[in-house]
C-alpha cells in the first residue's frame, strides 16, 4: 500500500537507492524497521524527497524491485509537490493564518516590522531593511521570535488553568511533529505554527500542556485538552489539510 504524508520514520537510513524515470534520477532513502510487515513508500514534502520503509527481512533487491514498479507514482508525487516559498522581496507567506507580502524597505526604521494594507484589495506587508542575502536570515528570526512570544503566552494561560509549569519551552523545526512533551517537562513545538492561524497554535500549546499531566492519549488526556481548548476538532482538521503546507516556505534551497 502506497502512503503519501511528510511523517519521519524513525528507522535508521540503510542506503539510497536511485531509478530512473523520464530520464530523471530519483533518489529513494530505505529506512529498514523491525515491526514493518510490508514495503511502504512515501513522499515527505518537508525534505523534498522519498522514503521507502522495508521490513526487516526484506532485501535490497525487492527494495530495488518495489521501488521501480511504483516509480511512475513516485515521479507524479514528486512533481506534484508545492513550489517552495522562499523569504524574499516579492514572496507572500501567512503569519497568524493572514497572508502577508515580504517588501525590502531602504530605510533605517528598525529591521522587520508589519505594515497595514493600504487597500481592501491589498496585503498587509512584512517590511525588512536590508540586502537580499540578509533577507531570509532576518525573516526567519522576526517569525521565531513571533513564534516564541505566541507559544509563551499560550503555554502559561493553559498551564495556569491547571496550576503546572513547564521546565522549559523549546522552538524546532521537526518533519511530523508540531509538538511534544518531554518525561522531565520540557515542552518542544515547531516554530512553524506562527504561520497557523492563532486557534491552531493555542490547541498545540493546549494538547502539550495536558501531555504535562497525561504523557499519552488516553481518554483522560483528551478530556483534559478539550477542558482547555474548545477547538480540538476544528484545529486538528486545520493541520490535516493545511498543516504539510507550513513546510514550504522559508526553505532555502
């Protein structure tokens, strides 16, 4: 059975095998995991690549052999996957869910700052001071930032609400998960979210807290993050249809 998402197995990469398909070299990663019980074949739109999970007995050979019957799949997959947003003069990308468009300012007023739209038909803008080759860098950090102060403040109301603290809160850039809860409490999510509109990142921030108390999903778990976010549903939906598509901008090629 084929699969196409952006999970990471956690398998350890074996080798790379590679096909050829309309005269196009495509480089397949073979991860080998104890508990696979048949070839599984995926797309991760997050590293641009393909993945290919083979049971533990399986040989390259069938690996090789599976690989190449499903290549038509895997080549349509690959060229289907979305054009990569780059954090550049020109580019629009979502902050909070509301689409903006990145404009390079010449100016001194400080180094990355939001502008209203001038109309109802235009964009609000995300002005940076600098040349191109800063742009990115100084995008990324502005959106990180952002990130950090939303997840702060949601973390802290949620984890008041049940009188807990988190040991810590760190920002990542994981492939499949857009957040966690360590044993010793330290809350990890994707800086990602602050592209999310702000339900979405109040739920994750809400779904982590309740892991402080319940570190799995048992019934009792999920009680406790529907006691503190009433847009359970709404908000893991959001990330099924729209939650692969954060991955796309800001990467640099």
């Amino acid at each position: 059975m084929l699969m196409f998402n952006t999970d990471n197995s956690r398998a350890a990469v074996e080798r790379t095998i590679s096909l050829k398909y309309h005269d196009k070299i495509i480089l397949v990663s073979l991860r080998r995991a104890p508990t696979a019980k048949r070839f599984i074949l995926r797309v991760r739109l997050a590293m641009r690549d393909a993945v290919l999970t083979m049971p533990k007995r399986a040989s390259l050979r069938d690996a090789q052999d599976f690989a190449e019957r499903n290549a038509a799949w895997l080549y349509s997959r690959l060229q289907g996957l979305p054009e990569i947003i780059p954090f550049a003069h020109g580019s629009v990308i979502p902050l909070r869910g509301e689409d903006h468009i990145i404009e390079r300012k010449n100016n001194n007023r400080g180094v990355v700052w939001i502008e209203g739209a001038e109309n109802d038909q235009s964009l609000k803008k995300l002005c940076v001071v600098g040349h191109d080759a800063h742009i990115h860098r100084r995008i990324a950090d502005y959106l990180k930032k952002q990130a950090r102060n939303d997840l702060e403040d949601a973390v802290s109301k949620h984890a008041r609400a049940l009188s807990l603290a988190p040991r810590k809160i760190s920002l990542r850039d994981p492939i499949s998960r857009w957040g966690s809860c360590s044993a010793s409490g330290t809350l990890n999510f994707s800086w990602r979210l602050i592209f999310s509109p702000p339900f979405v990142l109040d739920y994750l921030a809400a779904h982590e807290v309740a892991h402080l108390m319940h570190l799995d999903h048992s019934p009792q778990f999920w009680a406790l993050t529907r006691q503190l976010c009433s847009t359970v549903d709404q908000s893991e939906s959001w990330l099924t249809k729209h939650g692969a598509q954060l991955h796309k901008f800001g990467v640099k090629s």
